[in-house]
C-alpha cells in the first residue's frame, strides 16, 4: 500500500479512521492503479472499483464531478467493504443478488 500514497497527494477523512481520499481531482483509474486488477461493483446509485492491496485497498467511485479515490488501511477498508454489502477484503458481494457494476 505504500506506493499508493507516495505517489499522490492524500489527506485524512474527518471521522473515518484509517481512511485517506485523494487530495488532486482528475487523477483517473488508469493513473492510479496501473495495471493492477481489479473488483467493479454498483453500490447504492454510484459505479465503484476495489482494489485490494497488501496492508489496505482503494475505494474509488464516480461521483458527480468525476471519480473520487479512497485509500485506507486493513481496518478502515473492512469497515468501508462490510458498509457497501461487500466482504471484508472487497472481493465479494455480502448478498449476490445485488446488482454489480
């Protein structure tokens, strides 16, 4: 997870502990995750990515000015999977009927 950060200007999330968002608009998917695979999900009215890495994951979702970018540690990324209806590691979804991405 540290070549995420160090790469990208991230600042806390009031009230989400362990949990960063990407301080730059206009940084894409592709620049931030490379080539790295990764999980798209629908969750509630909002097409996100999971992206798990060692020690965290990335949350983005497309919102209405373009894409926001989350990165947070272990247990801030279980926390936000478990809150969107998806596993704790973002790999899989908590009800499979739920509509994915």
């Amino acid at each position: 997870m540290a070549a995420v950060p160090a790469r990208w200007p991230w600042r806390p999330i009031r009230g989400c502990p362990g949990r960063q968002v990407l301080a730059w608009p206009g940084v894409g998917l592709e620049a931030l995750l490379g080539l790295a695979p990764v999980v798209a999900w629908r969750t509630g009215r909002d097409p996100a990515v999971v992206q798990p890495l060692d020690g965290g994951g990335l949350i983005c979702w497309m919102g209405a000015g373009g894409w926001v970018h989350t990165l947070a540690d272990e247990e801030g990324f279980a926390r936000k999977c478990r809150a969107l209806g998806l596993s704790a590691d973002g790999l899989d979804r908590e009800d499979p009927e739920a509509p994915t991405a």
